[in-house]
C-alpha cells in the first residue's frame, strides 16, 4: 500500500497553542489520593507528593492541567480545601459516591503543579453554587491583598497570588446527570453573568464556557448557539468533550472514530461563525477541548457498582489499562486537534493520573507508563510549531461513522525555532504496511531524518506494574531523504514519528 503526502512552507493551519497538550485531574477515584498525593509514599516530597510521579508528569511536558472537575466541581465548595488540613470537613461527592477529605485543595494543587511546571486551569462551580462563590474564589486565588478573601489566602500560608489566567464556567451543565443541571437558557444566562462579574475583577482572563457533554446529547448542536448567544461576547473558549470506545472490538470502526471528532469541531466552528455574525461581534471565540480520551475498558463495570461500595475515600475507580490498540486510537485524535488547531486551541487529555490515564501507581508501590503515555508524550514535546496543512494521497475505506476513512492518518508540524519538521502518522490498515513518500516544498534543503515506531504485533498489548516497558516507542532504520522526497515505511497498524532535521 502506497501513500503520498505534500508538505508546502505556504500551507499552513495555525500557530499551535501549546496548550493544546494539557491535561485533567479531577477528585475522582485514585487521580488525587494515591495518583499525585501519597504522604506514606516512599518518593513523597515536604507536601506529600509523590516524585515518581511528579517525574513521568514532567516528561509529559504538559503545560496546563484542569483541576478540580469534571462532575466533581458541580457540587465542590472550594472552601473546604483551604485552611488547616485537620479542620477540613469530609464531605459526601454526589458525582462519583464517594467521601472527599478535602485534605488536597487549591494550595496543594498549585504547589504541585510549580513543581511539574504545569500552569493551573481552574474551574468554578455553576451548579450548586453560582456567581457569588466564584467571584470569592478568583478573588482568593488572584487578589494581591488588601481584600477579604486575599487575605485568608495569606493567612492560609500563600503571599502572593497564583494569577491563574484560564477559568472554566461550570461542567458539562447541558447532562442531566450532572449536579444543578440546567437548560441552555438558564445556564447561559448564568454563565454570561459570572463573566461579567469576573471581568470586572479582571478583563485579561480566559473564560470558557460550557459546550456539549458529546455530539450525541439530544440537545447538540442548539446547546451551543443558545449559549453562545447569550455569553459570545464575554468569553473566549467553548468547551467540547469526547470520548472514544470500541465495545464491538472492531479496530476498523474504532479507528475510524476521529472523523466523528472532526465533524463534531467542524459542526461547533460553524456554530461559532454564525453568533459571531448574529451579533455582528468583533471577537473570535474558540474551542477548548478540555476533556478526551479512550475510555471503555472499565466503564460499564464501575458505573454499575460504584453506589454498592457506600461513599469509599478514594477508591479504585475507571482504571482503564490500555492496549497497543489505543495508541493507534490517541495518536489519531492528536492528529486531529493538530489539523483544527486553528479552532482548538486547549485540549486536556483525560485524566492525568490513574483515572483512565497515561500514568499508573500502585499505594506504597511504583508508577509506570500506560500504552497512551507515549502517543501524547511524543505530540506534547514535538507537535509544537506550525500546523501543516497536508496534500494526502492515499487508499481509504468506509466504516459505519464515515465513508472515505484515509488509511493513512497523518499530521505535520513546522518548528521554525529547531528547524524541524514533524510528522505523526497512524497507519489504520492492520493487514499491510505502509509505503509513504513525502514531498517537502519550500522549506529549503533537508539534512537528516529520523524514525521513531511504536509497534507491536498485538492489538491487546498493555504496560502493567511487572511488565511496564511492553509497549514503547523504538528508533527504526529505513527512512531515507532524496531530491526532496522522504520516503519511509510504516508498519501495519503501527503509530510512528518522522522527524527531519532542515
């Protein structure tokens, strides 16, 4: 099987937003306690995280994570995580029926994410509470002092103010399964006025707005345009949501899931054009797509005994181990965000740690990298640049999502800083390899290329505690650079990176 790709200096998508390779956690499950926090752990520094796992997140190079839900943030009191750790009070999560010991909150969180070098993304919460708790929770996070709440933020040990600048109205208010769940109507109306009171606090922030939980809500895409509608212009972003499953065990139709993201984009950005003409508005708001991921493994299973435990602290909960096959499925959805990153600006993989994750720990014990960790790690440190727009020539087949699903799935990168041009391709055909001959235009001589695979022979393949390196990118041999051609050969159903060196 053959494919042809052009890559032209002229045509190009966008600068990235590096932000696009950020991350989730939420208190949910083991992600916090146990995942970054651990005080027994043996790795554990002064505030009771754990460095192993503070290592493998800095290798990730994930520059933003959004904390603290997720469902959790729409019955969240941020109160309850300030303060001495022995006065705060346990509360009940109705999100995920567990006891939440609040003994991580705001101050630890932002201690941990300096010491990851990751910039903070927080969230308010639009469903039990409303404008007043979230005006006092910007205040306590990004006041100087002088004022009630900044203040206690001294008082509680934190001199200086954190200036987070990307703040989430709310989460997923279009699911009726979510805590205070409301109408577009009603949640627009509330969401357009909790911006105006934190604009008035401080207009260089970053708000974003709920979008839909999923393009299969009943109420998509008229959730977006009613909210859009009466929020566009006080915000910034629009928040989407996927996420990715293969039940039927199908690795054709599970691969060829990506174009259902690309519509869903496509589909919001029209969305978008029409309410900025609407209102004849002179802004650009854009998406943030801050929560996605492959997520099946466990799901049934925990959803139906997750209320038989009674409210557990912590408990093991959408573990998902991933497979080779789901490196295949995360390097596609990468690719996606990175040819619509003129429109996507903010991605967060969800979760971080534990909860359908890229890194795994066990109490007391190691952490490792799951299967995912290296599709997103790769992305993360070299998928950072310029978007190409490609010329693509190559076979396709059509799965029940869409017709026309390329077998080669490929995006390109332009770093002008190192000189380097990246590209990442999914070879969907599990049958044959992949001959590709890319054309490189305009971007003066290439010197050098290198070629590194990651490929394994079963689609079942996972990383486990004893077995942690199973799957992993190697270095491969074979890519060769000729009259401005790089020509290279990829594996059936194999994720590789192609690096050329300008």
């Amino acid at each position: 099987m053959k494919a042809h790709v052009t890559a032209h200096a002229r045509y190009v998508v966008a600068e990235i937003d590096n932000r696009l390779y950020g991350s989730f956690l939420e208190h949910l499950g083991r992600a916090v306690y146990t995942g970054i926090y651990e005080p027994d752990h043996p790795t554990a520094d002064q505030n009771g995280m754990r460095r192993d796992v503070i290592d493998l997140v800095r290798e990730l190079d994930t520059p933003i994570c959004r904390y603290p839900g997720g469902n959790f943030v729409s019955a969240y009191n941020w109160e309850d995580g300030i303060g001495p750790k022995e006065e705060r009070p346990t509360r009940l999560d109705l999100a995920w029926h567990t006891s939440e010991s609040n003994q991580v909150g705001i101050h630890e969180f932002a201690d941990w994410a300096k010491s990851t070098n990751i910039e903070m993304m927080l969230a308010v919460n639009l469903g039990s509470r409303g404008l007043d708790a979230a005006r006092n929770f910007v205040e306590y996070v990004n006041h100087p002092g002088g004022s009630y709440w900044s203040d206690l933020r001294k008082k509680n040990g934190r001199a200086d103010p954190w200036d987070v600048r990307l703040w989430c109205l709310g989460n997923e208010m279009d699911g009726p399964w979510q805590v205070g769940h409301k109408s577009a109507a009603e949640y627009g109306h509330l969401a357009n006025e909790t911006a105006k009171a934190l604009r008035a606090f401080d207009d260089k922030l970053e708000l974003i707005v709920c979008g839909s939980s999923h393009s299969d809500m009943a109420t998509y895409p008229q959730w977006e345009a009613t909210v859009l509608d009466s929020t566009y212009d006080q915000v910034d972003y629009i928040s989407l949501h996927m996420y990715f499953e293969n039940y039927e065990k199908n690795a054709a139709e599970y691969l060829a899931l990506p174009k259902k993201l690309d519509r869903y984009i496509g589909t919001v950005g029209g969305v978008i054009d029409y309410i900025k003409a609407k209102r004849r508005a002179k802004n650009d708001v854009k998406i943030s797509f801050d929560e996605w991921n492959v997520w099946y493994h466990q799901r049934k299973n925990d959803a139906k005994r997750v209320k038989e435990w009674g409210w557990p602290h912590a408990p093991a909960l959408l573990e998902d181990i991933y497979n080779f096959e789901d490196v295949l499925q995360v390097g596609c959805i990468l690719n996606t965000f990175i040819r619509r990153s003129d429109l996507v600006r903010i991605a967060c993989i969800a979760q971080l740690v534990n909860v359908i994750a890229p890194i795994m720990t066990v109490p007391g014990g190691p952490a490792w990298r799951q299967t995912i960790y290296y599709p997103f790690q790769l992305a993360s440190r070299h998928g950072r640049g310029t978007a190409l727009h490609l010329d693509i020539d190559c076979p396709a087949y059509d799965a029940d999502i869409a017709a026309g699903v390329e077998y080669l799935d490929i995006a390109g990168v332009h770093d002008s800083d190192t000189g380097t041009l990246n590209f990442f391709a999914v070879n969907r055909n599990g049958s044959e390899p992949m001959e590709i001959e890319i054309s490189i235009e305009g971007f003066g001589a290439a010197k050098s290329v290198a070629h590194t695979l990651i490929k394994h022979d079963d689609l079942e393949a996972t990383n486990t505690e004893n077995n942690p390196e199973n799957v992993k990118p190697a270095k491969a041999k074979g890519a060769k650079l000729s009259g401005g051609k790089l020509s290279v050969s990829v594996p059936a159903h194999s994720y590789s990176m192609i690096s050329v060196q300008l």
